[in-house]
C-alpha cells in the first residue's frame, strides 16, 4: 500500500485535477469568453494511467487468489461435514427409528437439522467475537427492511431446503450420494445470478457448468432409471433430498451475494444461522408438535442426552460453521458460480474422507460422475484475473431510464 500511494496517487490526483478543470471550463463557460479559459494544466495522466491498471489488476489478482484459497477450504470443510453428518444416523434416538416410519424420520431430520444450526451458530458467535464484530453483527440483523431481510431468504433456501435435504438424502439414499449430488448447485446458483443481479459468466465458466451438469446427470442416471431401486427403502426420498440440497444450496448462494453487497460476509453468515435458528425452534417445530402426535420434545430430548450424538454434532458444526464462513467470504471475491465450481472440489474430499472412515467404495457411476464435476471445476479454475474484474454487467442489471 505504502508503494502505491507514493507511485500511484501524485500522477494520478494530477491528472484528475487537470482533467476535472479542463472538462468543467469548457462545458460550463460561455462561446464568448475563450479569453478566459486558463492554459491545460500539464496532465500526468498518461504516466499514471499504465501504473493504475497495473494496480488495480493486482488487486484482482489478489481478490481472486484469496476467492479461490476460500473456495478450497470450503471444499475441504464441506466435503469433511459428511463423516459426522452420516454418522449422526447410527446413534440413538436415530437408528432407532425405522425406515418405514417415514413421518417420524422426517422430524428427526427437523430436530437434527435444528439442534446442528443452533450449534453452527454459538461458533459463529465466538468466530465473530473473536473478529469482534459482534457489535456490527447487532446493527445488520435489525437493518430487516434492507439488509438483514436477505440473509432470513438465504436461511430458508439453506435450512429448510438444502440441509434438511442433505440429511434427507443421508437417511435414505446413503452418505455418499448426499455428498456427490449437491455438485448441481453452482449452476443453479450461478443462473440465479446472471438472470437477477446480471453477474457475468465467461465462456470458460459456462463449459465447466456444462461439464459439472453432465457429471450429474451421470450421478442421477441411475437411480432415476431404477438400477438403485430395491437397495434401500423409500430411497425416493433420499432423491428428494439432494434435488432440494441442489436448489436450496444455489438460491443460497444467489441471495447471499446480493445481501453481501451491503455487510460483511462474517456478519452475514451468523445472521443468517440466526434466522434459520428461530424458523426451526419458533415456527416449524412448534407447529409439528402442535398439529401432530410425533414425539418432538422426546426425540429433542434423546439427541441432547445423548454423548455421541452431541459429540458427532459437535464436529459437524464445527466443520459446517467455517465452511459456510469460507463460502461467503470466497463469494463476495469470484461471485456465485465461480465459488460453487471451485467448492464442487468438496466430494473429493467426501469421498476421501467417507471411504477412510467407512471403508466403503461408492459404484461405478458414481466415479464417473465426481470425474466428470471435478474437471468442470478445474475448467472454472483456469479463468484469467481479468475475468473477475467485473463481476456483474451493472449497466444491464439497472432499470432502463424513464422518459
């Protein structure tokens, strides 16, 4: 910083002034009086200028290498969340519940989902309290109208789609299909994007989605046309959840940024697990016990009783807490699709991580399609620094002008 301040700015306020003068003289002042126009100051801009791009290519250079060592951790943290998120279902009160007890696994899944974001929120309490920004956390989350109305979307499209989805899927379908069929999620959320907020998608990126869609179409495939039916009960539900992890996961992502332009990306995260806590624990669970004879406090009460389930949502939140916290973070530097191709980068490490604990192999189709999204993601990766120079077409996303 110091070096561009002594390098950059002298030119470049120099040439500013000299431009600003100039161009307001000769606007402003009457045909009739050239007399009085003063000579053009001596401009500095043109030695400026090349400096300037320099400086100003470092800073997206240096944007996009830090959006993409976030979108890493990301992957790594998201795809390391399956172990214990998968576990949590051979643990009481869970494995106790039958498979065909299809309304009671569901509000396990709501009680699961619940008690794991309220746990992912008290660490984003001490992340941000050790940031200190918890004082700008309480001035966002009361801003509603403006901004703090975003991150309460993001934590429905998050919450109640995409997690209790993935849980969904883990219950039904196995750990290592939730884990492979979110990889979807970056074209939703990157279409989302470009259609609302115009962010700007490059030929390269559109051939990695390209490829990343392919992949999970290669994922689906089988399941759709029957060659995983009969291996698990109700295993349509399990493909109900990733379907829903895939949008919720992708709207997130888009509504997310645009509450990003306006906070913090730290802030904004502990905000929305604020929202997804209280539409869990005031609205949603509240009513399933009202209307419904299912066990609610019961199954709450067995989870929070329980050691290895409080151990195994201990390590889930931990890992989810900071993996949602390199998601916003890598979001606000390369945009929605650029995060989510990168983050695709999790079922590696999914599979790794699932395979050492579990020592279980997914099949064939299931390789197949990881290979096909993560080289769509390395094809995302590739892009140049100028890509990310402007991430949005902010001319096209304003309104046309009135008459």
């Amino acid at each position: 910083m110091p070096g561009f301040v002594s390098d950059v700015m002298p030119g470049f306020v120099s040439g500013f002034v000299s431009g600003f003068v100039s161009g307001f003289m000769s606007d402003f002042m009457p045909d009739f009086m050239p007399d009085l126009m003063p000579a053009p100051i001596p401009a500095a801009m043109p030695a400026a200028l090349p400096a300037l791009e320099l400086a100003v290519k470092r800073h997206y250079a240096h944007n996009q290498r830090w959006g993409f060592i976030w979108a890493v951790w990301l992957a790594v943290l998201w795809g390391a969340w399956y172990v214990p998120g998968g576990a949590l279902w051979h643990e009481h009160p869970y494995v106790d519940i039958a498979g065909s007890a299809v309304a009671l696994r569901l509000t396990a899944t709501a009680v699961m989902t619940w008690v794991h974001a309220l746990a992912v929120f008290l660490f984003l309490l001490l992340w941000n309290g050790m940031l200190g920004k918890l004082d700008d956390y309480s001035r966002t989350i009361v801003r509603f109208r403006h901004i703090s109305k975003w991150y309460a979307l993001a934590s429905l499209c998050g919450g109640p789609m995409a997690i209790f989805g993935s849980y969904m899927a883990m219950a039904y379908a196995g750990p290592v299909f939730a884990a492979i069929s979110s990889l979807l999620f970056p074209v939703v959320g990157a279409t989302i994007a470009a259609i609302w907020f115009k962010e700007k998608i490059s030929r390269r990126a559109a051939t990695g989605m390209g490829i990343i869609i392919l992949g999970g179409m290669t994922i689906y495939g089988p399941g759709l046309f029957g060659e995983l039916g009969g291996v698990r009960d109700h295993a349509w539900l399990g493909y109900l959840g990733g379907l829903l992890s895939v949008l919720g996961w992708g709207a997130e992502g888009a509504v997310a940024a645009r509450a990003m332009d306006v906070s913090d990306p730290d802030v904004g995260i502990q905000c929305r697990f604020t929202f997804e806590v209280l539409f869990w624990g005031v609205l949603i669970l509240p009513a399933i016990a009202v209307f419904t004879s299912i066990p609610v406090t019961g199954i709450l009460v067995a989870t929070l009783t329980s050691g290895k389930c409080l151990l195994w949502i201990f390590l889930a939140a931990s890992t989810h807490a900071f993996c949602y916290t390199s998601w916003y973070k890598a979001t606000s530097l390369i945009g929605v699709g650029r995060t989510g191709g990168i983050g695709n980068l999790y079922a590696v490490f999914a599979l790794i991580f699932l395979a050492a604990f579990t020592l279980e192999l997914p099949g064939w189709y299931f390789m197949v399609g990881l290979l096909l999204t993560v080289a769509g993601s390395f094809v995302m990766f590739g892009e140049s620094e100028e890509a990310v120079v402007a991430l949005r077409d902010v001319a096209g996303a304003r309104p046309p002008p009135g008459p």
